[in-house]
C-alpha cells in the first residue's frame, strides 16, 4: 500500500520529515480518499477541503522554516460533529442545530491547531451522541467500510468510519457510554476513552455531563497515545477538568505484559456474547498469559446492573443539558403565539426520535415522586459500580473484556427496538460510570469478515498501563487486516 | 410489567409538544425501557452514598481577574431573532 492515505501517523510523520512526502500530499491524499469512498459511507457531515488544504500548506512552509509543533504536525483529521469549530458548521447530527456556525472553538480544537494537526473535516454522529449505529443521525445513516450493509457503531460512527477508510489518519469522538470504544471496535480501528476529565470538554456539546469523555481513534495504539497527549491536561474552561500534571501516556508503551496482572471481567464476557468474540478474547487474554502475563478471573456482580442505571442517569443529565435547545439563543425556531409554544414546537420539530426518548425518560426519572426510586437509586448503584472496579484494581493491573457483544450488526436490525440498541454497549458502559480509562484494540476478524475489538480497562489516570497493555495487545494480535472499501477497486485500482 | 406513566404530563414537563399518537407510542417505549431499568432496584443500596460525578471534587475557582468574552454580535449571530442587542421571542404571556 503506497497511498499516503494509508499509513498511520508514525510512519506519516516519519516520512514528511525525511522530506518524502509533504502535509499537503497527505492530506490531499485523504481528501481524495474521502471524495471515492463518501458515497458509500457517509462518515463526514462536512469535509472543509479549502481549510485543510491551507492548514497542509502552513504546516509544510512551518516545518520548511525549522518549526516543528510535534508529532501530530500537518496530520489530516478528523471531528465528531458535536465538537464546536469556529466558523464552521457544527450540527451534532441535529435538524435543531442546522446550520449552526459556532462562534468559538471547543479546547481540544484549539490544542489540535497548536500541535499542527489539519482538520479535513465533522463526522456524522447518532444525534447528541445518543446512539450506538450511527443510524440516528438526522443526516442519514454513516455505513461500515467493512461491510457497506452493516452499522459502523455509534455514536461516533462517522470518525471510526474515517479513520478505517483512511479519509483522516486519526479523528476524535466522544465516549458517554461507549461511543467511541463500540465503533472502533465494530470498525477494526483503535479507540480509547480517557480518565473523566483528562480531556477538557469545553465545546463538546454535552450530551452527559458526568459520563461524556472526548477521547482518540487511530490505526495504531501508539498514534492514539500520540492524539491524546495532543489534547490531555488541564483547562480553566471546564470546571470538572483534573488539576496538576498529566499522566505519563507513552512512556511504558514498549514495555510489554511480562509480571503484569491481567484480571478477565466474568460478567462482562460470558452472557450474551457472540462465541466468536467470546473467543477471539479468550485466545488474546491465552496469548497475553503466553507472553508473561498472570491472568486471573475477576467477578464485578454489579456491572450486570450498569445498563440500567446509565439508562436512568444519562437520560436524566440528558433531559437537563439538552434544556438549552429552546429556539431562542441558536439552530431552529418553529412557529408558536407565545414563547413556551414555540419552545415546544421547536423542540417537537427539531430533535429526533431517540432524543425524545431519552429527554422523556430523563425528565420521568428526576420528576417528583421518582426521582430516588430511579435517579437515585441509579447513582447508588454507580457507587457501588465504582467501588468493585477500586477493589479490583488493589489486585490487578487492568482488566480485560470484549468492547461490543457483537461485531457490526445490519443497518436497520435493532432501530425498531431501542433496548436491543442499548445492549450494544454492555461492555463499555462501566468505565462512563467509573470515569476509568478504556481502550479498544482490533484482534481479530470473524467468520463474516467483520473486526472484533478487544477492550483493556484501567484506574483512573492509568493511562501509561492502558496504553502499555493495548500496545502488547496490538503487538500479539497482528491484525494487520484493512476495511474491505479501503483496499477496494474502487479505492485503489 | 411496563411501568405506567403519565406521559402527557412528562411531555408537558420536558417542553416537547406531541401528537396523541406520539404519546401514545413514547409512552409504551418508556414504560418497556424503565421496566429494565428498575432492575437498579433489585440491589441493596441502603447506606451507600451516591455518586453524581466520577471525580471527587468540590467547587473549581479561578483568579477574579477580567479577561476578554465573547462579544454580543458573536452571541447573537446564532439567533432564530435578535434585535438592538438582545434575543427576540414571541411573547411570554398568552392572551388568556
């Protein structure tokens, strides 16, 4: 594979500074692979080629000139659409957002520009990040380069999309319950979510303030480690952002698992898992133990009741965060005689059908009358979520389980039944409700074709072990496999 | 069983306004959705405190010293309506 588009940003880097490729090439390179494949995928809501274009050709003219801003210098990425990004369009997949051009950009944005990455562009997104196939979107639906009939996960099926298709070397979503770690797994990319509040979120259109975590996808686990540190660290914006110095990201990725302990969460990779995950994780889990590693098994009864408290507390913070979108300040207003009707109607017009779901459910589950019988029953439950994590990490280093339950389902098999849908994030909510670091690494494939991800957990601020284990992970698994759109015809001829 | 709500009433709460039908059907799909989600019941939680944010921290303060803002036409370049300044709406109060 020769296309610039292809290579990760290590080697991307590597070869712009042996003066073998240019910002501009690469990046013109992934615009091209966008203009081929987006008829297929729909990843991008908006693919800002004049903009990425001049950042490429700033980014050549800084290095020419000696000035170089680090690793992710004149890489092409990409954005969730629900990161704000002064002067250009910012939608959250929401008819109530259309047209919507923020006035300023969300941190992350702003640390990006810094580090001289290039932004080619938003990805599509389940509306509010609410979601997890993508199918949510009020732009239609993103498809999987893997298999175009089939989901690419969500919410941020868009950026998971991107990367595995290579229209963006790397890209960034956001995780509430899972919506980064489900599409990378479902897409054969690298995701990873990071400690609740390593990552500002101002700009990030909330969505769960006390879940939502912006976090990297990449071709490899060292380049996600590379986005991350781009973006990590404190921000005097976001008052739930952690104060003092940011963890050590890269510094053990090569140190492998030997002496590790790696503990196997029993309740989240037995019932209800496709055997061929079930077993494509056991082999990893028999390899890392191959490699050094003391495997154990670790119970966490509690996590068999995390879907349901997420499904209490994310509507409810939801229901209060999405207050906001009311006609008045910014996106749509809809026709009413007084201020409260054309509040309702706008809200009825503007927000989809998933949206309304979870508002409701939110609105009900904080009401007078429920609100501990639901609510609060739910952030007890949270309490407990965290502290069988906290005892288990007393023993060991990080735990282990699938990402998904599934590999990627079929567009439209679980739309009609939104309880099907939240069982695609079974595996990946406890770390929203821990606020610990997750990550998915592609292992394998299965007897579809379709990626299967293997998931790495660890305490908060554990990201240097994270990133240790997922890289032995990578390393062991070899999956070297691409999207079947990427390595097409119609891609390469 | 599905639990039963009063879905108007929530509707009415959440500032959505829907159809009898869309009632009717946010109605069905929430009472299936909280018949799963009232499994968080079936833990015994008595005691344990709860836990509204993952990270534990108490108020987040900045130096008081004046920086710049976002100016008012940036503000207001968004709005459905804006006039001398300041968002426009319909009025507040109805005729009744």
């Amino acid at each position: 594979m020769s296309d610039p588009a292809d290579l990760t940003i290590k080697a991307a880097g590597d070869a712009m500074r042996a003066g073998e490729l240019t910002s501009l090439d690469l990046t013109e390179a992934a615009l091209e692979r966008a203009r081929i494949t987006e008829s297929h995928l729909h990843a991008f809501l908006t693919l800002d080629q004049a903009g990425a274009k001049e950042a490429a050709a700033a980014a050549d003219a800084a290095l020419a000139a000696g000035e170089d801003a680090g690793p992710l210098h004149g890489i092409p990425i990409a954005l969730k659409d629900n990161m704000c990004t002064k002067g250009i369009e910012t939608t959250a997949s929401s008819q109530i957002l259309s047209g919507w051009i923020p006035p300023y950009n969300a941190t992350v944005v702003d640390r990006l520009s810094a580090a001289g990455a290039v932004v080619v562009g938003k990805t599509n997104l389940d509306e509010f990040a609410m979601g997890s196939s993508t199918e949510n979107s009020a732009y239609g639906t993103t498809r999987n380069p893997w298999d175009t009939d089939t989901v690419p996960g969500g919410s941020s099926g868009g950026s998971a999309a991107a990367v595995a298709a290579g229209s963006a070397l790397g890209a960034f979503g956001s995780d509430t319950g899972g919506s980064i770690r489900q599409p990378a797994s479902l897409c054969g990319v690298v995701g990873m979510k990071p400690t609740y509040g390593l990552v500002s979120r101002y700009g990030l259109i909330a969505f769960a303030s006390s879940l939502d975590q912006i976090g990297p996808f990449a071709r490899s686990v060292e380049d996600a480690a590379v986005l991350l540190e781009a973006v990590a660290g404190f921000d005097i914006h976001d008052a739930t952002s952690i104060r003092g110095d940011v963890p050590n990201i890269r510094g053990s990725l090569s140190e492998g698992v030997a002496g590790l302990k790696v503990g196997i969460v029993t309740e989240l990779s037995t019932t209800g898992i496709d055997p061929e995950v079930r077993e494509a994780v056991v082999q990893t889990v028999n390899e890392l133990s191959d490699a050094g590693a003391e495997v154990v098994d670790v119970s966490l009864p509690s996590c068999e009741y995390g879907l349901s408290a997420y499904y209490l507390i994310a509507p409810a913070e939801c229901s209060a965060n999405l207050a906001r979108f009311d006609g008045v300040r910014y996106g749509l207003r809809a026709a009413g005689s007084t201020t409260e009707e054309m509040m309702a109607a706008t809200r009825a017009e503007g927000f989809g059908p998933e949206v309304i779901r979870r508002i409701l459910l939110g609105t009900y589950a904080l009401s007078a009358g429920y609100y501990d019988a639901f609510y609060g029953q739910a952030q007890r439950v949270r309490t407990l979520i965290r502290r069988e994590f906290a005892a288990a990490y007393e023993d060991v280093d990080v735990l282990v389980a699938p990402t998904s339950p599934t590999t990627a389902f079929p567009i439209g098999e679980r739309t009609a039944d939104p309880i099907a849908m939240y069982y695609a994030d079974v595996c990946t909510i406890p770390m929203n409700l821990t606020g610990d670091p997750g990550i998915s690494v592609p292992v394998g494939l299965d007897s579809k074709g379709l990626p299967i991800g293997f998931q790495v957990m660890a305490p908060a601020l554990g990201e240097e072990r994270l990133f240790q284990v997922a890289k032995a992970v990578e390393d062991i698994a070899g999956f070297t496999a691409r999207a079947a759109l990427a390595t097409s015809e119609v891609v390469q001829p | 069983m599905p639990v039963e709500i009063d879905i108007a009433k929530v509707a009415s709460l959440a500032r959505i306004a829907l159809s009898d039908e869309e009632l009717r059907r946010y109605g069905e799909q929430l009472g299936a959705i909280l018949e799963h989600a009232e499994r968080v019941q079936q833990l015994p939680t008595e005691g344990i405190p709860p836990t509204s944010h993952p990270v534990p921290m108490t108020n987040a303060f900045r130096d008081d010293v004046v920086t710049g803002s976002l100016p008012a036409e940036d503000a207001l370049a968004g709005a459905p309506e804006a006039e001398d300044g300041y968002f426009r709406v319909p009025p507040v109060l109805g005729d009744s």
